[in-house]
C-alpha cells in the first residue's frame, strides 16, 4: 500500500499551528523539524511512534508545498524514518531516495510555459484589475509564489484573486497566512500517479489539509482530512473517487488520529493487506 501525506498542518504542526489550534494538557509532542538549531514543528508522540512504524509496513510518500531545501529541514527523515520518494513544490520535483528526478522536473517546466503566464504577468493582471495584496511575496524555487499576508483578503477578493489566477492558467490557495500562486501545471497528483506507475500500484490511501491536496486526494481510496483546514470547509462542495472522512480532533490531534485510521486500515482492509 501506499500512504502519501501532506505534511504541514496535517501530520506535522509549526509552533504558529500549536498557538493557533490549541495543544491539549499533558500532550507530549516531538520535534521533527530543526530551524538555525531550534525545533520549529513537532508531532505528537503517539503519532512520531505509529508513522514510524507505518514508513516500515507501506510506502510513505511525503507530499508537500515546501520547496525541496524546505523540506530538508525535517530531522524525521534523516534520522528515523526511511521514505523512498517525497514530493516537493507541490508535485514539481520528486526526489527518489533524496535525489531530484530531473527529467520529471523537466516535464514539469515545459508544461508550465506552454500552459500559463509569467509570475510578472499575472502579477500585472492583478494589479490592473485593482487588487491590492498586503503582505511580503516570496518565491519557491522560481516556480510559483506566495504571500506572507498581514490580512486576509474578503470573500470577494478572493474570488477576485482566484478568476483572474485561473484565466492565467494558475490557481490559489489560502493557507493560514499564506497566499499560494501556484502554476496549473504543478500538481500534487500528477507527481503521486507518476510514483504509482514506478511502483505498479493502485492501492493509496491519502492525508491533506488544503484544497492543493485534493490534487492527489481525489484519486485515493481512502482520503483522511483535518477538520480545521481549508478543504475541510469545502469538502461538502467537492466529489472524489474515494472514501472521504473528517477527523473529529483538529490541530496536532487530527496528525495523530489521522496516522491511526492507517493503523487500522492497514491491518484490517483486504484491499491493503499484502
């Protein structure tokens, strides 16, 4: 089986996340994230023991937005848990036993320029129809971009900022503070079907918190998602092939109930069962 995860905000908690969702009283976490040596995300530690013990019974994919040096900064997996591919960028690179698989990446940049406008464009798209973002832009390896945010666009902007995005043959997601700008071409799903060609497997089982994750959720048997992310909130307004569950804990709590439901599958489904 393979179980591909998002990482941040679904197995995987930054110290803004821990503020913002809460941690329950006599929570023990671990840091899985080193920053300038210090810990700057964590698990709890039910859910560090059980993915651990997952990474050895199926094959683990990280999937995640981070850029690959980002991604790097994860102590877990250099350490203690053995993964054979994780996708970065958001489905641009695919590293394979942590080297970059360039000729994927290469697919990747030719279809981003054939299919959507420049960063530059789009941005003077934005600009001329009126919209106004209030906050620090930073790029992601030179294939899309993001805003640290001050505020929060309205419901409006948004939907502004999110047509304007699609007829340049991009598309946005919010997450927390950051704005994504992300190229139609870079998906999450693309890079997890490539896996599963390379694999010769069909048998998937997914996590992820933003609407970027349904990329590669949509077309998992069993899709497990947070209750306090972005696609948890329009879950009810999209359709998949699979099994959609909500968790019932939100923050660091959803990660570790979250890596349980595998548990469970793994050891009961016959579909997972090898």
């Amino acid at each position: 089986m393979i179980f591909a995860s998002d990482l941040d905000r679904t197995l995987i908690y930054s110290k803004r996340a821990l503020d913002e969702f809460g941690v329950p009283e006599g929570l023990v976490l671990v840091s899985v994230e080193q920053k300038d040596g210090e810990s700057v995300a964590f698990m709890t530690e039910t859910s560090y023991i059980q993915l651990k013990e997952l990474a050895n019974q199926s094959l683990f994919v990280p999937v995640t937005t981070r850029t690959t040096e980002q991604f790097k900064r994860f102590v877990i997996f250099e350490q203690d848990i053995s993964i054979k591919y994780a996708i970065t960028s958001n489905g641009a690179n695919i590293l394979h036993q942590g080297t970059l698989m360039e000729d994927w990446s290469s697919q990747i940049l030719n279809r981003v320029k054939l299919e959507s406008v420049s960063q530059t464009e789009l941005l003077s798209t934005l600009h001329r129809e009126g919209v106004s973002l209030d906050g620090r832009r930073k790029q992601a390896e030179g294939w899309f971009f993001y805003f640290l945010l001050n505020c929060l666009p309205s419901n409006i902007e948004r939907k502004l900022i999110e047509d304007l995005a699609a007829k340049s043959g991009w598309r946005i997601s919010l997450q927390g503070r950051k704005l994504y700008f992300i190229p139609q071409a870079i998906s999450k799903g693309n890079a997890l079907d490539y896996i599963c060609k390379l694999e010769g497997e069909n048998s998937v089982a997914g996590a992820g918190d933003s609407l970027l994750d349904w990329d590669f959720l949509k077309n998992c048997q069993y899709q497990f998602v947070p209750n306090h992310g972005e696609l948890a909130r329009k879950l009810a307004h999209v359709s998949g092939g699979g099994t959609s569950i909500l968790t019932t804990n939100s923050g660091v709590k959803a990660g570790e109930e979250i890596i349980q439901h595998i548990h469970q599958l793994i050891h009961t489904n016959p579909i997972f069962l090898s």
